[in-house]
C-alpha cells in the first residue's frame, strides 16, 4: 500500500535560490542512488518562495530520511521558511502521467 505526502512552504526571499539548490541536489542523490519504494517531484511555484513536495511511498519504509542531501536540506528548513512547512497526508483522486513509475 502506498502513502502520498504532501509539504508546502514558504521560504525568505533571499533563501529561495539556495533552497532550490538544496532540492536540486536530493534529486541528483535520487537519481545516483536509485532508491526503490518513492515517487517524488518538487515544484516552485511562480511567486518564487512557496515550495510544494509530493512524495508517493510504496510499503512502510521511506527512504528519503536516509540520503545524506535530504538530511542536509531539513537541516536548517526552519531558518529559511517565513511560512510553514505544512505536512499532510493526502490521497490521490486522480492522475494523468503525473509520477507515473
């Protein structure tokens, strides 16, 4: 069974572009280590501060607190955020090639 995820947050204006880098460089970890069980995506939205994370986890085990570059990006979330982070569980009502595996 799968969970679905999402965290949305406003970030300081002056943190944002290094709050992308941070995201940037989990999915470059993702993409090197191949993690099974995790479909995830980052979107930044237009105003350019408000980060949306959606992750979609297969079975009970999360594999996104074990990567060292996550690790590095929550390390210091709360010093960057001016709103937020909101977590809630949601469930997805529909989808068209949207984190397809």
């Amino acid at each position: 069974m799968s969970r679905t995820v999402v965290v949305k947050y406003q970030v300081n204006e002056a943190a944002a572009e290094a709050n992308q880098e941070l995201v940037e460089r989990v999915f470059e970890q993702l993409a090197a280590e191949e993690p099974g069980g995790l479909r995830y995506a980052t979107l930044r939205l237009a105003d350019g501060v408000t980060f949306v994370h959606i992750a979609v986890i297969e079975g009970e085990d999360d594999p996104l607190p074990r990567l060292s570059a996550f690790r590095r990006f929550q390390e210091e979330l709360e010093d960057r955020a001016a709103d937020g982070p909101g977590r809630s569980a949601a469930t997805l009502v529909g989808a068209y090639r949207f984190l397809s595996p």
